[in-house]
C-alpha cells in the first residue's frame, strides 16, 4: 500500500520501518518538526514535509501518529478525501475522526517504542478498529502484513487496554527504577536485578500473575514488612507505596 | 559436597535440583511438614526427616531455607557442631547464626522460584557472605558449580537488594495483577499485555530504567492521566496509586 506517515515519534519510526521493510512504498513523512521528518524519510527512502497543508493527497492510507491533543490539528489539514485515514492512540476513540473523514479506523499496535530500540513486529498485538466492515478488512490486510496478532477492539476496550499498559509496563518501569535507586543507595550495579526482572516476567507468559505472587506480603511476613518498612525511614514516599502495595497483596490471599 | 537441605520449599527444591544434578550428593532433606520432606527427597534420592533432633550431623554443608522466623528454632537442634551452615534468606543478617555455629555463612541465589517453574541457574547471582575467608571459599566453590554469576554481599547490602527485589519483582507481579484485572472487566484476555510486558522487562537489560520509560506521566500528558483518572471511578484505590506513581515520575522529568 502507498502509505503517509504523519508524525515521527518512537511509534512511527519503528511501525515506518516494519511496513517499508514489509515492501509498503511510504510516500510522504510529515512531521511539526522537520529535522524529524527528514531523519525518518532517510530512513524510509521518501520525501517529507513539515507543513500540514503539504501533506500528499494520493496515499491510500494516512497513518496519524502524533501525540492525542494534535490529532484534530492535524486533521484540519483536510489532506484525505475519501482516502483511509487512521491513528495509532491507545486512548483516542476512533469517533474524534469521524468529521474529518469518509473512511476512518484505528491501528494501535500495543507495544512501548523506543526511537533506538528495535522491535520485531512479528508477535506485537495490533489492535485494528474501522468506521466500515470493508476498511476493517484493508485494515486486517495491512497488519497482517507486519505481525501474526491481530486483534478486533473497540474504542471502550482500547482505553481499557492502555490504562492496563500504564500499571502493567509504565509504572513496572518506574519499579524498576525504584529499585536501580535503592541498590545505588549501598554502591550496588543494576546488573544483580536483572535475571530477576527478566524472570518475573517470563513467569507470567504461562501462568495468571496472581497464582505465581512471592514476596514477604504474600505470605503475610508481618516481621518482613516491618522491617523494609523501617529500612525506607530515609524514603517516606516509598514507605507510604510499600504499604499500600504490600496491603493490596495481603488482601488477595484466599 | 555433601548437603544437607533444611527446608523444602520453592528455593530448597530448586536450589537442591540444581545441585544434585551438578553431582553434589544431597545426604537429607528436613521439612517441619514430612509430606513435603518426602516430595523433595524423591526428586534428590536421599534420605528425609521432619524431626529436628533427627537432622544427621555428617554433612558438608548445612542449608537452611525455611522462614526468616523459623531459622533459629531450627538452629537449636544442635546438628552442625564445626560443620559449615548457610541461610539462604535475603533479610537475615549472617550473625544470626554466630551463636550456634563455629562456620557459617550466607548462600543467596537472588531470583523468584516457584516449585513448579524450572529455573536456569547458571545466570542466576549467587549472594555469598562467610565468617572467614576460609568458609568463603567453600561457598565460592559450591556456587561456581551451579552459576557464574558469583557477588560478594554483606548482609547490609543484602537487605538493600531483597528490599529492591520486593519493589522491583513482587510489586511488578502484582502490577501485572492489576492489568489482568482490568482487561478482565472489559472481557479482554490477558494475553493480549504479554508481549508489553515481556518487552518492558528485555529493555531494562541494556538501558536504565530511567532513560526508557515510556507512557502518559513521563510527557506529562494531563489529558490523558485525567481520563485514565477517571476510568478508574469504580476503583479508589487504584485511582490513588496512578496519582501517586504518576506524580513521582513527573518529578523524575529533567
């Protein structure tokens, strides 16, 4: 497919990528800043444009990509006719594009991007949504074409689904983050955590997280807990999460 | 070395496991419960016992992995005489042993187990703490034939570590919980969150948690962490841990 990729962020540049590896020919990269731009149309061998009103008109599918409050700002380029148009947001329903275009849908590839992190599309969940059955099935076509896991989902689950992502990715990584801190507190490298950080989520591939829960709050290890308690004296923040987390677990046990 | 294993559970199983097969010969397996002593002593072909007065007192080496609490009670069953004697615990300074053993040290392999997940040993770190450099070396040996990844850590630091463990493993596991919970409502299986959740694991093992964290909090997106603030009208408590780890990671910006 011809595709237009507006926006240059870590979800375009590596699902511009996927798709221009894929043999999609990618037309145009817009992108509000246009050093950006141009580094991904390297990338993707085609031309690029920092003005919305230069945004080509004969894609057959124009893939927004830019942070949720610029979508409509993009859109009042009126670039699509009755071309496809689609985002990529976790949290946008797919309705907000309903009075600039014909023929909408969403593409939410459910994954965290980075600019210099590759990515193997392959097994990455592509969660697709469309206005009509049949840019549902172009859509379906699309996908498949740069991963196995496609999955239908509508504008309510797809909320769902991001609000899960930010407790189950964003705010584990922060966790890591937490602990890189604590051990750098007594001269301790982030290496030691790793194989455990690695584990901890492989375990989860083949079993439901509540069923492989370890740790001193599911057992109830009152002598534990006081005494992490007490070693975050110096951290009256991380004392209140330890708590309330701690809590949390110790209230699921049977 | 011949072992004697005090303790069967998820650690005790897989640490034996891993050292059996490397040709250690398990003499024993104490447990408080004599069904599970039977279960491990099957798997290691030795002899069991759940009477601590029973404990043999021709090891090599005594292991002692139950409970923090329960350390010491079984400590007073006099077994070791100058035998060698480990704890396995993360949070149990090595002097809690100084009163009933003339050697004695700390063996710690950092990770999560469960009894049914077979575990890698060999990446695994092993913690190592002796009270001379004597005993030191013995553990060095014996941790050298299960892993290479061999740390010298005082029990200062090993508390730190198990402490960032508790936030950094089980805090995660729970938050990977609180995702599948979430899906679950809107009929959403949990399948779909692995491959995010696997990844976000893979990226910290070249990058620092901190340079890769992604999501609404970290752009200080208010948009999007007001609504997600109020999809989770149905969850107070939830509601106020997205505050609370939304503000420390916007804190974390520049």
């Amino acid at each position: 497919m011809k595709v237009c990729l507006i926006g240059s962020g870590n979800l375009a540049t590596q699902l511009g990528i996927a798709l221009f590896k894929k043999g999609h020919e990618i037309v145009q990269v817009w992108s509000r800043t246009a050093g950006n731009a141009m580094d991904l149309a390297v990338q993707l061998n085609c031309q690029y444009t920092n003005e919305i009103s230069l945004i080509n008109t004969d894609s057959d599918i124009y893939i927004i990509s830019v942070a949720d409050k610029a979508i409509e700002q993009v859109l009042s380029g009126h670039f699509c006719g009755n071309k496809l148009v689609v985002h990529t947001s976790g949290s946008t329903p797919m309705e907000l594009l309903s009075p600039y275009c014909e023929n909408f849908g969403v593409f939410y590839p459910f994954q965290t991007f980075s600019k210099s992190k590759k990515v193997d599309f392959g097994t990455i969940p592509i969660c697709l949504e469309a206005n009509t059955p049949q840019n549902l099935e172009i859509l379906k076509d699309l996908a498949q074409s740069i991963s196995k896991n496609i999955q239908l989902i509508n504008s309510d689950q797809r909320q769902q689904i991001h609000l899960a992502a930010v407790f189950a990715c964003n705010f584990v990584n922060h966790f890591y983050s937490i602990g890189e801190g604590l051990l750098r507190e007594k001269g301790i490298g982030f290496d030691i955590l790793k194989p455990l950080i690695v584990e901890t989520a492989a375990k989860i591939v083949d079993h439901l997280p509540k069923s492989v829960q370890t740790g001193p709050a599911i057992r109830n290890d009152k002598e534990i807990i006081d005494k992490h308690l007490d070693f975050l004296g110096n951290h009256p923040d991380l004392q209140i999460l330890y708590q309330q987390i701690s809590d949390r677990i110790i209230q699921t046990i049977n």
